[in-house]
C-alpha cells in the first residue's frame, strides 16, 4: 500500500491518516485504470508533490506543477508557477493528474480557470475533489465547517487549532457539488461519486479516451 499522507497529518490525525490512505490508494488504483498508463506516458500533477511520486517507481515520465517548490529526479520534474494559466502547450501531456487541488484556487471563476487548463493541456484527465456534501470536512478536521458563516469558522479554528492550514486558507477553500463540476468540465467522460459510509466523500472527475 502506497503511503499518500505526511507524517504532520499522521501525528496530528492518526486515524484519518489510516482512513484517507485507504481512500487514496483505492483512488489511485482507478486512476491507472482509467488512464490504462504505461511506464513513460507523460504525467502532470496538478497541484502535486515530489513526495507523492519518490515511491512510486512505475512512472518515469512525471512532471509535478505547484505554487511551491519541489524536487526533482530523473523520473519527476518540478515546475513552479504563481497560479492562473499553465506554462505548458496545448495537449502537451498524456494525462493530467489532480488530487484534492481545485478547492484551494479561489472562487468559482478561478475554478473556471483551472479546469480549462487542464482540458487545455491534458489529452485526458483525472482530477479529484471532496464533496460539498460530506458531513466531515477533511482541511479544517471539523464536521459541517463548509456551511459555516466565516465568523464561525474563525472562531472553530482557533478554538480547535490542529488544522495544517490557517484561517485564511481556510476561508478561501471552496468545495464543489456535482451540479458544479458538471460545468467546470463539460468535456468530462464521466464523474464518479466515492463514497463513505453511503454519502459523498469525493468525486473523480474524468476524461479518458475509449
């Protein structure tokens, strides 16, 4: 079993460290389904880690895109950029990756502009995002913390302080519904529900060649 979770999330949450590695591998299993990858097909990792891939071996084509810097290795490549656009061509990749980013890009209009690039630049895809409708918010570690006021929020934060994220970044994360995605990606083959104790925990959202 791959190990998707740091070691801060492991200390602080022990059992959703367990629960979220379970979810995570299950995910990452479909995505090499869904994309029916090979050893050198050309990967992005939106929003991604060096981290993430240093243990996955299979892949010898990755290229990481984030806002902070990575490493890099013979197999992994990372770029750095301040957000918006892409610094690559038009279907420059064989699949796009993007696990648990476009919350953390701003509002809907921002989203817009994240899923075009992904269309963009990927000639298939595979992005996920939690659900709006899942009771247990996974960045605030605090139930129904996505419908409440911001006031309420900035006081649960402070109260409960465990969060790896601040206030701020807190406040800007935007969780979708699927009515949303369906417009963020209209050229998506399919959007899957996974599921948690029967209620939406997350949606994958893909576009793969048939």
């Amino acid at each position: 079993m791959y190990q998707f979770q740091t070691k801060s999330v492991k200390q602080r949450y022990p059992l959703f460290f367990k629960v979220a590695n379970i979810y995570r591998n299950r995910r990452f299993i479909e995505f090499k389904r869904q994309m029916k990858l090979q050893p050198n097909t050309k990967l992005l990792d939106v929003g991604g880690t060096y981290e993430f891939w240093e243990n996955i071996h299979e892949f010898k084509n990755v290229t990481v895109l984030n806002i902070t810097e990575n490493r890099s290795d013979e197999n992994v490549r990372s770029v750095v950029y301040n957000g918006g656009e892409f610094p690559f061509e038009n279907s420059e990749f064989d699949v796009i990756f993007s696990n648990s980013t476009i919350e953390h890009v701003g509002d809907f209009w921002d989203q817009k502009l994240f899923a075009s690039e992904v269309n963009r630049c990927g000639k298939q895809f595979f992005v996920q995002v939690p659900s709006y409708w899942f009771p247990y918010e996974p960045h605030a570690h605090i139930p129904f913390y996505q419908y409440m006021p911001a006031p309420m929020k900035i006081f649960l934060r402070k109260l409960i302080p465990k969060s790896l994220y601040s206030i701020e970044e807190l406040l800007s994360i935007r969780l979708l519904t699927k009515s949303e995605i369906r417009l963020l990606f209209p050229t998506a083959s399919l959007v899957v529900t996974e599921r948690m104790l029967g209620l939406p925990k997350s949606y994958y959202i893909i576009k793969n060649q048939k």
